[in-house]
C-alpha cells in the first residue's frame, strides 16, 4: 500500500516507494524535490525564506541549508548522489502590490535552491515556478514524477 | 492549546474580535449599499500549523486580503472570503456575473477594495479598544489556494508566529448570506502586548 504524507511549511520528508509526497498550496515558499530513480529513493524539503542566518535552529525553512540537509540525509539513507535529480515547483509572487521586499520571496527562494543544487551537482530536470499563482506538488516515488495542481489550471505532470 | 490560555484571555479575544468584525460589518453595509448583520460564530486563539485546517485545508480556493501593520505592533492581518463568499459578494458588487477562474481587472480591483475596507475598519475598532495606532500598510488582495496565500504573510513575520487570532464571523443581508474570516498573526512581543492592554494579567 502506497502512503501519502504532506510535507509541511519548514518540513523535510524523505521516503521510498511506493509512498508518494505532497507539498499543499505551495505559494511564494518552494518545493525542492530530490529523486534517486535507481533506488527510487525521494524526498522534499518545503522552505519559506531562501537564506539561512548564521545561526540557524531550523535548517528546514531555508533554501540554502534545506536543500543541503535534503541531499545529504537522502545520501545517508542510501540515495547514490550520482543519481540524483532535482524538480523545483513554487516560488510564485502572490501579492505584487505589497510595498515589501519580501513579496518577492519566491524568486529569492527558486534563486538560493538552485544554485545550492548545482553547488552539490545535483541537476534540474523540470520545474514548475514562478508567476503569481499557488500551486500543489505530489511526487511519486514509483516513477519520480511530480504532478502539479493549481486552482484554476488543469493539472499537469513534470 | 486552550489549556494555555485561560478564559479569561478567550473572553477578551472574543470581544476584540467582534468589535472588530462588527465594524467592518458597518463599513462593508455602506459599500454594498445593504442592511448587513453581522455574527461572530467563533473567535479563538489557533496555533499556526492548525489555521489551514481550521479554514477547510491549504488547497481550498480562497479570496484573500492581506497587508501587515507599521509601526510599533508587527502582525499580519487577513481578511478571508471563501470562494462561493466572495463570488456572492463580487456579483452584488459588480453586477456580473462572476467567475473567479477568470476574474476581470474589476473584479479584483473590487475585492481589493472590499479586503481594505474590512482590514482597515477592523483595525481601526480594535486600535481603538487598546489605546495604541495600528497603522496598515496598504493592502493587495488575490484568490488562490489558501496554502498558497499564507506563504507571505508567514515569510514576513520569518515564521516568527505561533498564535493566530483567529475570527470567524458570518454576514446575513436580505436573503444573502456569507462567511468570512480574519486572522492576525502578531508577533509574540505584539501578542503579549495586546493582552497586556486588554486587561489580561501577565503570566
């Protein structure tokens, strides 16, 4: 039986399949979903905020440190790190009239994500991102696939 | 969660919620030109992981409006119309038919004034009852998934949030009717202080 667990704002879930992995109502935050279809091993980290302080209690909210902790303990559950793709989904501009810097989060956060996956070597395969609506990622571990739902898009698979 | 807080504390949440509401009540009767009663069904303190669920799910299409305070309290504030609300409403408002799938330029532009008037005529009451400016910064409003539409507010705050007040009020005018919601996601130095200055004895 296939299982499927909600990873949360500043959660990182690693699991095997057959479970699958969903991120709900991904907004300016970003789904950094990394995938082993050789051990078909995966797992996502939900950040809110692209880079972490110095000192850091949450390394899971982040888009720097999240994504390295994802990639390591993925590693360390038997992922091979030459086998590791990654998908990226989220990081849209909700509100574009707010007169704050952080409305434009979702780039910063898409920004950090990927340039700390190619500092791992870890390549981007497919991505749903940016723009200014919300959008869901479930990820299969079976195939890797990541199916996309948004509110008024029909549902697309990456 | 309840257990934290004793009654006393729900007592004055709930008086601060329905001031708050009721005068937005009054200033939305004046733009929809309507007799518009107000009710506040449920005001309480919600742990942030739980406000989602609390309001149908992160995935429920919701109209929101957010914008965030200035000054010496840092909170978010939110009014929030579930989707048959907010079309309900837009349709009185614009005299179109509506589809939130595909909302016309005015059609936001209107939601976007509904939120700021609720927003604003909240805050005002609730600035009033505890003697301390609450000044918005201007507000932006969108219909989305209601996951999606948290992620700002809580990105601001740097996540720095763990009780929400949360209100829950519903809206009755001739045959119509609707619910919306307001949240506020202080700051806990802003939480406490607004406790402080509704009379609630520090622990």
């Amino acid at each position: 039986m296939s299982q499927r667990r909600v990873v949360g704002i500043a959660q990182m879930v690693i699991c095997r399949a057959p479970d699958q992995l969903a991120c709900l109502g991904l907004g300016s935050c970003v789904a950094v979903i990394v995938y082993d279809p050789s051990t078909k091993i995966g797992g996502i980290v939900h950040v809110l905020l692209s880079k972490a302080p110095t000192k850091c209690n949450d390394p899971e909210k982040y888009a720097d440190t999240g994504t390295r902790k994802l990639v390591s303990e993925m590693i360390l559950k038997g992922a091979k790190k030459e086998k590791l793709v990654a998908k990226l989904v989220g990081g849209a501009q909700m509100f574009s009239r707010l007169n704050l810097s952080i409305a434009d989060i979702g780039r910063l956060n898409l920004e950090v994500a990927r340039r700390t996956l190619r500092e791992l070597g870890v390549p981007v395969v497919a991505s749903d991102i940016g723009g200014t609506h919300g959008r869901s990622a479930i990820m299969d571990t079976l195939t890797g696939k990541v199916t996309i739902e948004a509110a008024f898009s029909p549902v697309r698979v990456i | 969660m309840a257990d934290r807080y004793d009654e006393r504390v729900i007592e004055v949440i709930k008086e601060f919620a329905s001031i708050g509401a009721g005068n937005a009540a009054t200033a939305l009767s004046s733009l929809l030109d309507l007799e518009l009663m107000n009710e506040v069904t449920s005001a309480k303190i919600v742990p942030l992981s739980e406000v989602p669920m609390w309001l149908g799910g992160p995935e429920k299409v919701v109209a929101c409006s957010y914008t965030y305070l200035c000054g010496e309290l840092r909170s978010g504030v939110l009014a929030i119309l579930p989707d048959d609300s907010a079309t309900m409403l837009l349709k009185h408002l614009t005299k179109q038919e509506v589809d939130l799938s595909a909302i016309t330029k005015l059609q936001l532009s209107a939601l976007q004034e509904v939120g700021n008037i609720c927003l604003c005529w909240y805050l005002m009451a609730v600035s009033k009852m505890i003697h301390i400016d609450m000044i918005p910064a201007p507000p932006d409003a969108t219909v989305d998934l209601l996951g999606a539409v948290l992620d700002i507010p809580l990105a601001n705050l740097g996540a720095k949030v763990d009780n929400v007040l949360a209100v829950h009020t519903s809206f009755r005018a001739l045959e119509k009717e609707f619910e919306g919601y307001f949240l506020m996601l202080p700051e806990e130095a802003t939480f406490n202080l607004i406790l402080e200055r509704m009379g609630v004895p520090k622990k």
